[in-house]
C-alpha cells in the first residue's frame, strides 16, 4: 500500500492534469478592463490571451456588433483605431476553421470621451 503523502499527492497531480484537459479552449480580455474611460485620441489597444486553441482557431473582434478583425489566437492584441466618443461594447470571440464558436464570448464596455 502507498503511503498516505504519495496517494494525496498522485490525487493531486491526476486532478490537474483531467481538469486542465477538460477545460478546452478559453479566451480572455486582458486590458482595457470593463467600464474603461478612453480618450478617442489615443491609440487604444484590446489585449487578450487564448489558451489550448485547435489548428485553424482564431480570434474575432466585435465592436457594437460588427466585426472589425479576425486575428490568430497568439497575436494578443489589437488596435481600435476607431473609436468614436461614447459607450461602446468590445468582445472577442473563439471560433475554429468552420466558424463555430469553441468559447464563450467574453465582453467589455467602454466609455471614450
């Protein structure tokens, strides 16, 4: 029989290899942070991070709505250059090759003044 430090310890290592796998592909918005005031002046950037992404995976850009860009999941940022006074909401979204959605969308508001 194991002792009882290695079977807590191989129950450790076993959860976190099943459940970083069973996580799957994951976007993230790093900055601006939601409900971000921007000046429409500067160049303001969207940066984000991708984790475990298929081959062929991308990153599609949304502002109001419409998209804007279409990035590989490595590139980790993009540049808004148009962004007009007012509230705006920015969201990226994880699609693969066939554009399907493989992540929830994750979303923020801003306010450029």
């Amino acid at each position: 029989m194991m002792p009882r430090a290695t079977r807590v310890g191989a129950i450790v290592l076993l959860s976190l290899c099943w459940g970083s796998a069973l996580a799957g592909p994951s976007i993230s918005i790093l900055s601006p942070k939601d409900g971000a005031k921007l000046d429409s002046m500067a160049q303001n950037t969207l940066r984000y991070r991708t984790a475990d992404f298929p081959p062929g995976a991308r990153v599609t850009v949304y502002m109001d709505g419409t998209e804007v860009s279409i990035l590989p999941p490595d590139r980790g940022s993009y540049i808004m250059e148009t962004l007009a006074p007012g509230r705006h909401r920015i969201c990226v979204k994880a699609i693969d090759k066939t554009e399907h959605a493989i992540a929830p969308p994750r979303c923020i508001h801003l306010d450029v003044h």
